[in-house]
C-alpha cells in the first residue's frame, strides 16, 4: 500500500481556478507520457516509497487544508485514488491534476480534477482519453496547454465535440506554452473568437523562476 513520491511542499496553487491559494503539494513519480514542453521531467523517476498514513502525516504537518495531487500522472499508480480518498475523508479540500489519459471516475467525486486534454504540438495528442469529456462533475476543469495556432484549433474542434455546452457547465483553461506562445496572441484569438474559455497564466513561474517550486 505504497506510492512512490517525488516530493511535497507547500507554496502557491498556479494551474487552475485556485491559482493564488496557498497549497500543499504532493507530487507522485512517474509519467506515462512524454510532452515536448514538459516541465517536471524530474518527476518522471526517484522519490520515496510512501505510505498513505506516511503522506497523510506529512501533509498534516504542513498545516494546510487545501492539497493538491499532481505529478507526472497520479492515475499510473494503483493507490492514487485511496490517497485521495484518505485525504478527503480527513477532511481536506483535494485537486487533482491529470494529463487526461487515464479513467478519471476511478477517483472519489468530491475531488475536483484538472483534466488536461493535450494538444498536437506537445507530441501526446493521441493519448488523451476524449471519454474523460463524459466522465466530468461539475466542478472539474479542463486545460488546454497552446503552443501554436495549430493547437488553438484543435482544442476548439475538443470543446464543439462535447453535446452540451462544456464552457457553461465546467471552467476550460487555455494555457500558453511558456516561454512559446505569446499570451496577447492567444488572448486575441479567444476574443476573435468569443470563446467562453479562461486565459489561464502560470502563477508560480511569474513568482518565481520557471524552474523553482516555490517558498
Ligand atoms: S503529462 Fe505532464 S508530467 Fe507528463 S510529460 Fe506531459 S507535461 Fe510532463
């Protein structure tokens, strides 16, 4: 009843909605992917065999109630949804971000789930699992991290995909590559547009450098 963790700290949420809430992060080794922006490449091996009391424990002592489950991917490893589980039922506020190539319903609803549906230029468009779109609660999010207009468009074709109006219902993130696109650029497309999407900056990275966690 293990997982393997890269590491947890706790600093500043940046990804979704809850950008600017202080957090604590738990960052589970292992990608089943390989994004060509991807910028946690250090997580793809290492860390320490934890158990869930052993998380729990350090994630209690960061004095936080607010956490997040990232990685890597958290769904390649079995015991992801008991962590959360875990951490819900000691009454903790829990988000999960996942690069949406796994079955998200395996994990329990009252999480909310960042689900990034990857896009062509990060070179894993293939591996999103597009029955994630159906498998959404209300509260979930979904990203789309934009490298180039290409991409831009792709993303638009994933939301006309969905039956129901996805933008009503859930909060979708459009995020620049960083360091790659240029934000104003696609601020202007999604005005042109009239999409009804979030343009969606990485805090953390304009805290702090782009490479440091935070704190
Ligand atoms: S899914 Fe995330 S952690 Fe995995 S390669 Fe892509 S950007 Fe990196």
């Amino acid at each position: 009843m293990a997982l393997k963790v890269n590491e947890i700290f706790y600093s500043i949420q940046g990804e979704s909605s809850c950008a600017g809430r202080p957090c604590v992060f738990v960052r589970l080794t292992g990608c089943n992917l390989r994004c060509s922006y991807c910028d946690t490449r250090y997580a793809y091996e290492g860390g320490d065999d934890l158990g869930i009391n052993d998380i729990v424990e350090r994630v209690s002592s960061l004095k936080c109630p607010f956490v997040e489950v990232t990685g890597g991917e958290p769904l390649i490893q079995e015991e992801t949804p008991t962590l959360i589980h875990r951490l819900l039922e000691q009454g903790y506020e829990v988000l999960m971000e996942t690069n949406g190539s796994c079955d998200i319903s395996q994990v329990n609803d009252r999480c909310v789930k960042i689900v990034d549906f990857k896009c062509p230029s990060s070179g894993e468009t293939n591996s999103s699992d597009l029955k994630n779109l159906e498998r959404l609660t209300d509260h979930d999010e979904v990203k789309f991290v934009v490298g180039d207009r290409e991409d831009y468009e792709y993303a638009k074709g994933i939301l006309a995909l969905t039956n129901s109006n996805i933008c009503r219902t859930n909060i979708v993130h459009f995020s620049p590559v960083f360091g790659v696109m240029e934000p104003k650029t696609l601020a202007r497309w999604i005005l042109e547009d009239c999409l009804d999407v979030r343009l969606h900056l990485q805090l953390h990275k304009m805290i702090w450098l782009p490479d440091q966690r935070g704190v």
